[in-house]
C-alpha cells in the first residue's frame, strides 16, 4: 500500500524550515552586532570626528543599531510565520480527526 503524505506534516516540515530561517537571521544579527560594537568603540575613541560620526542622530550609531533591528524585526516574523505553520498543523490534525470520527460515526449507524 503506497504511502501517503499528510498536509499537516508539510506545514510542520514548513515550520521547522521557517524557524531555522529565524535562528539564522539572529545568529547573523548577533555576529553583526558584536563586529559593529568593536567598529564603534574605535571610531569613538576619536574625540572630535568620533563621537560626532557616531552619536549624531543620523550617525553610524543610529544606522547601524537600525540594520541590527531590522534583521532582529525580520528574524521575529519568520518566528511568527512558523509558529503560524505548527499551529494550522496541529489544527489541520484535529480536523482530519473529526472527519475521521464522522465517517466511522456513519458507518457504524447505517
């Protein structure tokens, strides 16, 4: 009897494969994160081109704390996305179970 490939298990397939897609992202914005740290405390050591370059309101500071949360931004919606994927799995489960009950419920009463 051939095997056959429930739609559930491809949401959970899909899920496991979105939340690795995120825990990606966030090893990316860690690394990033510790690089830019070294980055700043040389490029502000200076203290006059320094710490104006880096604490200006559109400095690299600031536009580099945005690529950071970003990715982090990004990072936290394929969280969600997966989540999501696990969720409508389970429920798909439950509603396969109820089909599954109905039909036996069915053949039972005829």
């Amino acid at each position: 009897m051939p095997e056959v490939e429930r739609f559930s298990e491809k949401q959970r397939t899909a899920g496991t494969d979105t939340a690795k897609v995120r825990d990606r992202m966030n090893s990316v914005a860690d690394r990033v994160q510790e690089q830019l740290d070294t980055l700043i405390s040389i490029v502000a050591s200076d203290p006059v081109f320094g710490s104006k370059f880096m604490n200006d309101g559109n400095g690299l500071r600031a536009q580099l704390d945005g690529v950071v949360t970003g990715t982090r931004t990004m990072a936290e919606s394929w969280g969600k996305l997966s989540d999501g994927q696990f969720k409508a799995a389970k429920n798909n489960e439950i509603e396969e179970q109820k089909r599954r009950d109905a039909l036996r419920n069915s053949i039972l009463d005829a």
